[in-house]
C-alpha cells in the first residue's frame, strides 16, 4: 500500500506577485523536508498544485498535516495559506508501466484516486479515500469536524499544532523545553486547540489504513 496527496493552493492567482512567489518558495521548502523526513517524493506543477508520494502510508497523515499547518502559518502572507487536499490510500501499482514517472503525471490507482478525490474536496478542506476498501462514514464526518478545527487555527497556534505533531505528540514538558516556555503553558494552548483530539484522528486514521492493509 502507498498513499499519495494530491492538492492546491488556495486563491493563488489573487496573492500579490511577493508573496506568491514566497508562497511557492516556502511550498518547495515543506515539500523538500518531506522528502529527507520520510523520503516522500512530491511535484509542484500548474503553478499552484502538488502532489507528493509516500511508499509509508503511515506517515501520509502527519506529513500531510505539516505541509498544511506550514503553510497556514507562513510569515510571507498576512492572512493564511489555506490549501486543498485530497490524500489517497491504495495498493502500489509501481510494477505498472503507467504508474511509473514523477507524481504529477504518474497514472497509478492511489494517483487517480487522488486527483479524483481533489475534484469533489470542499476548497481549503482535506478528504481521505481508501481505495477499494470501504470508506467509514464515521471517519468521514470527523474529517468534517478535523478540517472546521485545522482551518480556524491562527497561525501560532498552526506553528505550535506542527510542532506537537512532529515531535511525534511529545510529552507537554519535552515540548515546553522545546519551545522555550512553561509546560502549563503549553498544555493550555494545546487544550484551547483542541491538540489532543487531532492526535487521536491521527491514531484513528493509521489504525484504519493498518487494518484495510492487513487484509489486502
């Protein structure tokens, strides 16, 4: 099983020319610290798209999420980068001459899946599809809930979400170190974003893609 993320920026085409060009320079950025994190391979393309590889389906998630809150807490923009995302989990069809090639072209199951799964994504939000397996109506509706929570965030409280998630949702006082403050400190701010529940959606999410594939 790979799981493959397709996505776009949102109101590229009305950011000033600085910022779009910062947007896409920051874009490059996140999707290169991917790549050394977790060896995802990823394509910008059409300007304000991009899609990216993971061979680890287990680590789709939480690299999605990093690439996300980046960009929602970038310092180039005045308000948030707010993207659209459609993450695919699927069998590997590498083995199929028409899968091979960089993402962004590669015709794959788990690739069309995605772009696919884009077309019918709600602009700024993220949707999951399993593949052949099928999708969970309950997962479905706490995605809902799980994009209203990411897409309301202010961009220090984006900064600090993305730092508990990769810190692998470490413990408050590793975290407080990390961020130079108070453990009380954190746990309130991770409590007012409600961290501790995007932690089990992330849980629950892996445990899915875990279960459908131990039985492919």
């Amino acid at each position: 099983m790979i799981a493959v993320l397709t996505a776009d920026l949102v109101h590229s085409t009305k950011l000033p020319k600085d910022v779009y060009k910062d947007t896409l320079a920051l874009l490059s950025a996140l999707l290169k610290a991917e790549q050394k994190r977790c060896g995802a391979d990823s394509e910008i393309y059409r300007g304000d798209g991009f899609q990216v590889r993971y061979t680890n389906p287990l680590q789709a998630l939480e690299s999605t999420l990093a690439i996300k809150l980046g960009l929602h807490a970038a310092e180039c923009a005045a308000k948030p980068i707010l993207c659209t995302m459609a993450l695919a989990f699927g069998e590997d069809d590498a083995c199929d001459d028409k899968s091979t090639g960089k993402p962004g072209t590669a015709m794959g199951q788990a690739f069309i899946d995605s772009g696919r799964a884009l077309e019918q994504t709600a602009r700024a939000e993220m949707t999951l599809t399993f593949g052949q397996a099928v999708n969970s109506e309950e997962l479905n509706l706490l995605t809902r809930f799980f994009n209203h929570q990411l897409n309301n965030l202010t961009k220090s409280q984006a900064q600090l979400l993305s730092q508990y998630i990769e810190s692998g949702f470490a413990e408050h006082r590793a975290l407080a170190q990390l961020t130079g403050t108070s453990r009380q400190n954190i746990s309130n701010r991770l409590s007012s974003i409600g961290a501790f529940l995007i932690r089990d959606y992330v849980r629950l999410v892996n445990h899915h893609v875990t279960r459908i594939a131990g039985e492919e």
